[in-house]
C-alpha cells in the first residue's frame, strides 16, 4: 500500500494504473477509520483491481468549528486498517494541497440539499459536493463507495454526479452497527462511557417505531419516536423526518409514497455529540 500526500504524484500513479486497463474504486473518508469504513475498502477491493482510500478531513463541510477540533484524527491507525484491508493507495492531502484557493464554487440541489441535513447545517453539503466533485476529478473512479449511514448523503452524491455529468457509479454499502445497534461512526470514540450506554436507545427507538407504524398513523410513530428518546435523560431529537425515499420531501401518510424512510439527529450527552441515524419504513 502505498500512501501519497500530493494530487500530482498520485495522478501519475494512477494514469499508469489506468493504461493497463484497470478498473479503480475510490472510497472517501475523513480518516478516525472503523469497521464500517472497512466494510465500504473491503467491497472497492473486492469490485476492483485498484482501491483508492482518500483520508482527508475536509473543512468546508463543518459548520461548526468545535465539531471540526474535535474530529478524531488517526492517520497511522487508519493506514493500519487500510492495509489489513487490501487498500492499494492512500490519499492523505494537506487542507493547502486540496484548496489550493479558497472553493468558491456553490452547490446546490434542492430539495436534497435544504432539507434535514441541509437545514441543519447550513453550508455542509456544498462543503462535501466541493470535496467530493475534487475526489472525483483526481482519482476519476470506476466506482466509489459510501455508506447508508450518511443517508441523505448519497441522494446529493448522485446529484452531484448527475449535474457533473461523470461517468462514475455510486455504490450504496449498508450502515454497519455496533452489537448494541449504535450505526458505527467516527464521532462514538467521542462519547462518554455514560453517553456511549444511552445512544444505543437511538436504533432501538427507530426499530420500535417501524413496528408501531405498521399500525398506526405515520404522526402517531413520529410522536412516539421523539417521544421515547427524548424521556432518555441525555438524549434530545433535533429533527426527526419521515421522508419519500427518493425525493426526500416529507411525506404525511404511509400511502404517499412507496419508499418512506425516517432520518433521524439526536444530541447526545452534555458536550454534546450529534448523532445521526435513520430506517426504512416501506420500500
Ligand atoms: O462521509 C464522509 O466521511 C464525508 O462526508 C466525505 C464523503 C468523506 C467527504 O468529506
């Protein structure tokens, strides 16, 4: 595995990868590595004769800069794990290397990218379509792979392609979980042991709710979802959305559509740590 810090070098690398006619998948990360990031290098590796790893904390999607400091950051962990995993090159940039100027390009696909997330931190998803559409001309992947858990994510990945006009397929990979249900992610090492024991109540709400929904109002389950993670003491919902599963737009009844997913952002402990999670009613 060999690791490269400058966009030049690994472009010259993969221009005589590509000459030999080999396919490359490209797996985006922003490093702080779990199984979850695993199971997405294990597929690329799996799908195609070159995997990329990019490991690249990318500023302009935070919106928030105590979340950004607080960030895990394991370069030498992630390359281990990456390397267990069959990973043929690691992109690890500087922020200067990436942005060399300041990004001044503005994307927007609406409703993707206003609703939930968009909403809710503002600027996020132009910061992610800026560093992914960057990924995309650099390494120009066969394939990349991101995770269900970031669900909302991949709607304004598609997008971004759709309007780039780039001949590259997304693959959607299941949001891998904790035994206790907890979706794996880079921000549960921030949690405390305290915080850590009630985050799971997250999924077990959602799964709860998927049940009750099958008898009743879709209001009722989104009542009784917030309802039982808020009377969790130290869990509190930011928004909770049942959603049409391909255009994201909230929908009011179980027959609005025939894909309905619920997304989910609690507040975790007294830092706090935001969590995201979310299910498939119907599809
Ligand atoms: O999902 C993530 O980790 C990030 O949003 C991504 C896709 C690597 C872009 O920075």
């Amino acid at each position: 595995m060999k690791l490269f810090r400058s966009i030049v070098e690994l472009q010259n690398e993969l221009f005589e990868v590509r000459k030999e006619g080999k396919s490359v998948g490209l797996v985006p990360t922003m490093g702080a590595l779990h199984e979850g990031h695993a199971s997405l290098v294990n597929r690329s590796v799996a799908e195609n004769d070159v995997t990329v790893v990019s490991v690249f904390l990318n500023p302009t999607q935070f919106n928030d800069q105590g979340d950004l400091d607080r960030y895990p950051r394991t370069l030498d962990a992630d390359c281990a794990l990456l390397e267990q995993c069959g990973a043929d090159y690691v992109f690890a940039p500087s922020v200067e290397e990436m942005y060399p100027t300041k990004d001044n390009r503005h994307f927007e696909f609406p409703p993707v990218t206003t609703v939930m997330e968009g909403a809710h931190r503002p600027g996020h998803f132009n910061g992610v379509c800026q560093v992914v559409s960057r990924l995309f001309y650099i390494v120009r992947p066969d394939r990349a792979y991101f995770g269900e858990k970031d669900w909302q994510q991949i709607a304004v990945v598609k997008a971004l392609v759709r309007y780039l006009g780039l001949k590259l397929q997304i693959v959607e990979c299941d949001t891998i979980r904790e035994a206790d249900g907890l979706a794996k992610s880079s921000r549960n090492t921030l949690l405390a042991p305290d915080e850590r024991a009630i985050a799971p109540k997250i999924y077990s709400a959602l799964k709860a709710g998927k049940e009750y929904g099958a008898t009743h109002t879709l209001k009722e389950t989104h009542d009784k979802v917030v309802a039982d993670i808020n009377a969790v003491d130290g869990l509190e919902v930011e928004y909770f959305s049942i959603v049409d599963g391909n255009t994201l737009q909230e929908v009011e009844s179980w027959d609005d559509s025939q894909y309905i997913a619920g997304c989910i952002t609690v507040y975790c402990g007294k830092t706090p740590i935001r969590l995201i999670d979310h299910i498939t009613f119907k599809e």
